[in-house]
C-alpha cells in the first residue's frame, strides 16, 4: 500500500489541473453533492466552484457518504486518497479522478508563538539527519516531502515552548486522518504527523498527548490551549497563516475528486 501511494504521489504532481481547464460551468458538477470536510481545503475548494456541499466532520466521514450514497462525489487529501481508497484498502469501490488543487501541509501554533521556529528547527535537524525521510518511508509519504533547509534561529527558550516544558505535555490537534494520524490495532496514534509530534516532544522532554478535533474550530483550540499544535495534514491557506503561528512547509498534497468505481 505504501509503495502506491508514493506512486500516486509521482504521478499527481505533474498531471494537469483537469477541472480548472474547463472554461465553462458543468451542470453535472452543479447536480452532484460533495461530501466536505467543515473547515477544510477540499470545502474551500468546492466552495470557489459553487457546487453543493455536504459538509461532515472529517474526511474519513466524506468517505463514508460516498460509500453509503448519501453523497455523490468527496473531496480529500490526495494524501489520504492513496492510503484508504481503491483495491487492498478500506474502501475498494472508491477511485480518485480529478485534482483540483495544489497545496501544501504545515504545523499551526497559536499566534506569535515560538514553538513554530522550534519546530521549523526540529525539521531542519531531522531531515538533515535523515529520520524525516525514515518516517516519511514507514507510511508511504517520501514522495511528498518538501526538502527542509537549515535556520539560523538560535535556541529557542520561554513562551511557549517553556510553557509546554513546564506543564510537561505537548498536546497535539487531529482527526483521524491516514496515513497522516490514525490508530493501529491498539488504539495508538500513528502515521507520519503522530510519529513526528512524539519525536518532538521527545527532543522537548514532554509526554505527547493527542486529543480530537472539530477541524472548523481548530484556531479555537489553540487560543483556548485546550491544544498545543494543530499538526494533521493541515493545509497552509491564507486564512490559516492569519489565525495561526505556521511553521514551514513540510508536506506537498492536493485535493481529489473521489467517486464510486465502476
């Protein structure tokens, strides 16, 4: 499976952008539901094309929409789309066709905090040193990767990564959301965001706790410190860069059309 989605990946990048080629509205489009995220890229997405959306907590519900047939068409992370759509997957009867948008993931952080240039350190060191990429090939997601260039940044110490320190727990913001942050067998949190957060907190000297989101709220969660980091596959918008300290890209994606196979 991973080896497919490293594939998908290959490939996605540098196919054309099928639906912005076409000048002209598609009333088939304007007929369909699509299946959303609430707060997502791929809602944003069909939102600029004014097609009807049925917008659910998580992408792993657009999924099920699809699946059941109360939606007609999702909208999700390619990312996504490569581990848990098509054959040998949860959901066989599934195939992405479209791409509509280009993007990238980062880490958000409440605003003006400095545990975004730590992190932005953190990736610099580990992809330098190579466990980036080790992880990155644990889930399928090498392809992805935005190469991480070293910072100038000095050691960062207080506000918040000494308030994270102090209180002795980095709480990360999820959904569940493969291969980025799902459960295994066990009911642990993995995937390759899961495993890069509890690298984190271990070069941090914390326990790392992971708690469900609702994704529309997530800049609320930070503001509140109900979380620490938004780290889940989390697309770098203009409206997220606004509402949240970022960290530097670390992850290519796009949004994908999703549809029953024939």
């Amino acid at each position: 499976m991973r080896k497919r989605i490293a594939l998908l990946l290959s490939v996605v990048m540098v196919a054309s952008l099928c639906m912005a080629g076409c000048g002209s509205k598609d009333s088939k489009n304007e007929e369909k539901v699509y299946a959303v995220e609430a707060g997502s890229a791929g809602e944003a997405a069909a939102k600029d094309k004014n097609w009807k959306m049925n917008s659910v907590a998580s992408q792993a519900d657009a999924l099920m929409e699809v699946k059941s047939g109360t939606s007609d068409v999702a909208i999700i992370d390619l990312l996504m789309a490569g581990a848990m759509i098509g054959e040998g997957t949860s959901y066989p009867d599934l195939k992405y066709t479209d791409k509509l948008t280009t993007e990238e993931y980062g880490v958000g952080c409440r605003k003006e905090s400095n545990l975004a240039t730590y992190i932005n350190n953190f990736f610099a060191e580990t992809f330098k040193s190579g466990e980036m990429q080790k992880i990155a090939e644990e889930y399928g997601v090498q392809e992805a990767l935005v190469e991480q260039k070293e910072t100038d940044a000095k050691e960062i110490k207080g506000g918040d990564v000494k308030y994270i320190q102090d209180k002795g727990t980095l709480i990360v913001g999820i959904t569940e959301f493969e291969p980025m942050d799902y459960k295994d067998k066990d009911g642990k949190w993995i995937g390759f965001d899961a495993d890069m957060a509890s690298l984190l907190a271990e070069k941090l000297g914390v326990e790392v706790k992971f708690v469900e989101i609702d994704w529309d709220t997530k800049a609320m969660e930070l503001d509140s410190k109900n979380i620490d980091v938004v780290w889940n596959g989390m697309t770098l918008t203009d409206e997220t860069k606004s509402a949240m300290e970022c960290t530097n890209a670390y992850c290519n994606n796009a949004q994908v059309v999703v549809v029953p196979a024939e």
